[in-house]
C-alpha cells in the first residue's frame, strides 16, 4: 500500500518517472481596485507589486462608495448609489471592458455599504453601517438577516467572506476588527488595527487566494495585509485611495501543487505522502473517504495534467 513506502522509494520512482524536474505554473490570481466613488475608474493591479496594471472608466454607475466582490461565476457585483433618498441599487460590472449594468434596486438607502460573496453558501450579502443583509443576484433586493453589534464596534466600513464561510468587518474609528456569523450577524470584537493612522478606516477588504486579509485604506490610500487572529494591519503596497478592491481567481489553486509555492515538484509529492501518512483527508484525492494507493495514482495524474 502507498503508506508503507517510504521517502527514498518515492523519490527513486519520481526520477525515474522524470517528475524531479517538472514543473507547471499556477494560474494567476488578479487583484480589482476602484478609484473615485464618481466617475470611478477600474484597475486591475499587480497582486505581488500592488502595481496598475490596466485600467478604464466604468460606465453606467452614479456613484460606488465601497465594497466588490466576485461570485463563483465571476460575475463583479457592487452597490450604487448617491447618499441621498433614493434606493441604492445592485450594480453588475463587466472587469475587462468596464461597462456596468444596474441589476435592480435594493430598497434601501445607506451612508457606508460593502458587498461580499459567501462561496461556500452561494450568497452575496450587503454590509451597510450596523447591519447585515442578504442580496438577491436576480432582482437586487435585500432581506435583513440582522443588526450588528459588538464591544469597540461603532461604524462598519470594510467587509468581506472568507473561503470558510465566515464574515470579516472593520469599523471607522480604530479600524476595529471583527468576526461574523452569517448566519445569525453575531459579531466578534478581535482588536484594532495598529499602523494606518488618521482617519484610519477601511474603505473595503478582501481575501487573497492565500486566505489572507487585505484592506483597502480611506485618506492617504494604502493596501494592508490585515492578521485575522490579532485586528493588526501592516502596509504593503503605497497606493491611492481605493474604494472598493477584490481579489479574483489563482485559487483555490491545483490540487497537485500539493506544497503550495506555485511549482510542480517532487516536493509536492512527498508533502502529499506525509499528508497521506498522518490520515489527513487532503490526501484524498479521488474523494471516496478513505487513503489508499487509488489516491497516489489520482495525484499522479492531477500532477500529470499540470496547473494551468
């Protein structure tokens, strides 16, 4: 069986299979930023530099404030609207071309509002000030899933959804962290970010591929990572002022890129292995709820076919 084989015997084989030097790269994460709540502009950024890309004009829209978000078809969704007394609207944005289309009114008005899109439950939520809501992607109404509140927690300003399904938030003030049940819009105070300054708010968040947190920052601009367990925020990229950014694609990866660093090597055959010798169910690759040599063959055809 595949779990008595040992290092040397695994590496012998992959030479002779010549899979010592293979190697195939990952497909590649992209990273969306809005400038400007009107007239907004948007760019596509290098996700390693924080570098302009490209960029265009987006037609159709009044005014996005904050928020974007991909769904698992890769359609671009976001609020627009004026702070003024008419219903914000769901807006849908073509990513290559900039042309947007208004899906319909969500049937409310809001100051501050984010959109995310919870991959593991289907959904896309709207997260404006103290409340959270769910978006219908065929009308653009809202439903009222609950009021949100927590210790430290004044004004919610940035929002997104993690790959397990659980939502993240931050606040105007110290740029307060948060954790949120989706389910009921229980919140969870986790701490404050400490380096963006003045007027330290986040305009919006994202998850990268890597699960990590980023933000987004409102006056002097500024991309942070954001640490999830402590609330703490560290610069990465000197940007302009983004109002809305949303990370896109690369993920959750190749299942053969078992190791994770972007490369197809034996490597990734012997994190594979140990993975597999620990009973780890990631090393159940034809997905029958069990480990078995059925598993070393499906892993070897998944590294086979490449990550394209």
């Amino acid at each position: 069986m595949f779990h008595e084989l040992n290092r040397a015997g695994l590496l012998a084989s992959a030479a002779a299979l010549g899979l010592s030097i293979a190697s195939s790269a990952m497909a590649q994460e992209q990273l969306y930023a809005l400038r400007n709540p009107t007239s907004p502009i948007l760019m596509e950024l290098d996700p390693a530099t924080g570098g302009e890309l490209s960029s265009t004009f987006v037609t159709g829209a009044q005014a996005i404030f904050s928020g974007m978000d991909f769904d698992n078809n890769g359609d671009l969704y976001m609020i627009d609207g004026f702070n003024d007394a008419e219903s914000d609207r769901l807006f849908l944005l073509d990513e290559t071309t900039g042309a947007g289309s208004v899906v319909g009114d969500t049937g409310e008005n809001w100051n501050f509002r984010s959109t995310a899109y919870d991959s593991v439950g289907d959904v896309l939520y709207t997260l404006r000030d103290n409340a959270l809501y769910k978006t219908d992607r065929g009308t653009g109404m809202v439903s009222l899933v609950g009021g949100l509140s927590a210790p430290n927690m004044d004004q919610i300003t940035g929002f997104a959804i993690d790959a397990d399904g659980v939502g993240w938030a931050t606040d105007i003030d110290a740029a307060s962290l948060f954790k949120i049940d989706l389910a009921t819009a229980t919140a969870e105070f986790i701490g404050n970010a400490t380096s963006p300054g003045v007027r330290n708010w986040f305009n919006d968040l994202s998850f990268d591929g890597s699960g990590t947190l980023w933000g987004a920052r409102e006056q002097g601009g500024g991309l942070y990572t954001i640490d999830t367990a402590t609330g703490a925020a560290n610069l990465e990229f000197s940007t302009v002022t983004f109002r809305s950014i949303a990370f896109t694609g690369g993920e959750p990866g190749c299942y053969a890129d078992f190791d994770g660093d972007g490369d197809l090597t034996i490597f990734d055959f012997l994190a594979f292995q140990n993975a597999f010798d620990a009973g780890d169910l990631a090393a159940d690759c034809d997905e029958d709820g069990s480990l078995t040599l059925f598993d070393f063959l499906c892993f070897q055809n998944a590294f086979d076919a490449g990550c394209e």
